[in-house]
C-alpha cells in the first residue's frame, strides 16, 4: 500500500514539474534557458528509489516530454534513461547526505543530457553546430539546476529517505561491507 502510494505521489509531482516547466518558467528565463527539472526529479527518482525506478520514470517521462513538445521521439526519452543509469551507479558510489555531492550530481547529469540532446537533434534534425551558443545555454541550465537543487533540497532529502525505506529498507550498513 505504501509503494502504491509513493508511486502515485511521483506521478503527481512529475505532472506539477511539468506544469512548472512548461508554464511557470517561461517567465523565469535567464537569458532565454530554462532549468530542466526533470534532469533533477530522474537523478532523485534513481538515487532513492530501486534500482529500476530511475530508468522507468526518466523513459516514461521522456515518453511524454517528446509527444508533447518534439517532433521526433526518443531525444528525451534517451536522455532521462540514461540520467536514471547514472543515477545507479551514482547511488553505489557516492553518498545523498552532502548537498556538495548532490551538486556534483546534477552539475554532472546535466551536462550528459544536453550533450545527448544536442547530439540526438544533430543526428535526427540535421541543424547546424553551434559550439558557442550551445555552451553558453549548458553553463546556464547547468547553474540554474544546481541553484533549484539547493533551494529544494531538504524536501528531496526528507522524501528521498522515505522512498529508500520503503523500497531498499534499512540496509545502510550492509552496504558497505
């Protein structure tokens, strides 16, 4: 019952991101670059959660994302499963505790989606490559995210640990022996 209800709670928040992203960020622009919250929801959804969840909602998200605002499917949708990965393996490496940490995260996963995103739009839409517009929009959605995984990370790390109660149970120590 509370599996069910943790993931319903995660549907909901990941429709209140993307009402967030879709309408009230447009009107918080710097220079023209949004956050891209779902980067931080995948990477929070895969460190908490079991091994799978990361990979299934980024794809599911993804899904989603690419149906309502792209013409072509799959640059999301490769994007957030490959943020639900690194999540894994960033999960068994580093630790949740440190908000330094946690930057480095999302410093690290940003960057990979908007290189795979860039890349994947070269491929499937052919556009021109613009190395300098390109990194100015990655150094700005790269701050962006880090400033927004600051402001809200005592809720990801309240709810985070709920979610790793229930679906890892108390295995802190065993994890490291």
């Amino acid at each position: 019952m509370r599996k069910a209800f943790i993931n319903l709670a995660l549907i909901l928040i990941g429709f209140l991101i993307y009402f967030l992203q879709a309408n009230l960020f447009n009107w918080f622009t710097i220079a023209g670059v949004k956050p891209n919250l779902f980067v931080i929801y995948t990477l929070f959804i895969g460190l908490f959660g079991s091994k799978s969840m990361g990979i299934i909602y980024g794809s599911v998200f993804g899904i989603i994302i690419d149906l309502l605002f792209r013409d072509k499917i799959g640059t999301n949708l490769i994007g957030l499963a490959l943020i639900g990965i690194l999540s894994i393996i960033f999960d068994k490496n580093f630790s949740k505790d440190s908000r330094i940490t946690i930057m480095f995260m999302v410093f690290g996963t940003t960057m990979v989606f908007e290189i795979v995103s860039y890349f994947m739009n070269y491929i499937l839409n052919s556009i021109n490559i613009e190395i300098l517009e390109f990194v100015k929009i990655l150094i700005l959605e790269v701050i962006y995210n880090i400033l927004i995984t600051i402001i809200i990370y005592p809720l990801i790390q309240k709810f985070g640990y709920y979610i790793e109660n229930e679906y890892k149970g108390n295995k802190i120590l065993t994890r490291y022996f």
